[in-house]
C-alpha cells in the first residue's frame, strides 16, 4: 500500500492520520511497514483522510513486478488498465468477504 507516501504528500504525521481515523498510531505505522493492512471498511475512511481515491491506496505494479510477488501472502487486484499488489497478511474470512460480492 502507498499509506506513507500519500501520508506525507497530505502533510499528515502518523499521529495525525491516526485521529483522523480514530486507530492508533502504532496502526498507522504497522500499515506503513507492511505488517498489517487495513480492514476493507477502512478504505474509504482512509482514502477520505489521504485526500485520493480508493485504488491509489495501492501500489501500481507492472508484470515483472507481480511475478516477483507470486511466492508472498497477498492479491492482485485489477483496475482497468491498471495492476496493483495488496499484501494480506492474517486475514480472516469476514475481511474477505467483499470480493465474493
């Protein structure tokens, strides 16, 4: 996810974002570091926060990138013309719930 760059082009610090958001801190730098992610209904939350869209959020890869990923825990999601990676680590089956819908 692209949480620390959009962060900084807003201006924002890890605790400021943190309020916004109503989590703590030490979530924000988890999301930042890649050790966790956040739940789906987060997202637009988030997005709202950054100032950006939902799909900027991820990270924009091409598919010399992606195969490089094939062996990691995570997803390939699709926008248009579009590639990026999500990371998922320990996720459970009512986060993934929304890409059954």
């Amino acid at each position: 996810m692209r949480t620390k760059d959009l962060r900084k082009a807003k201006g924002l610090t890890q605790d400021q974002l943190a309020v916004a958001l109503d989590v703590k801190q030490s979530t924000v730098a988890m999301w930042e570091i890649g050790q966790r992610v956040p739940k789906t209904s987060m997202l637009p939350r988030l997005a709202k926060a950054l100032g950006c869209r939902i799909d900027d959020l991820f990270e924009e890869m091409d598919e010399k990138a992606i195969e490089a990923k094939t062996d990691e825990s995570g997803m390939i999601i699709e926008h248009g013309d579009r590639l990026s990676w999500w990371r998922l680590p320990d996720v459970d089956d009512e986060d993934m719930s929304w890409l059954q819908e």
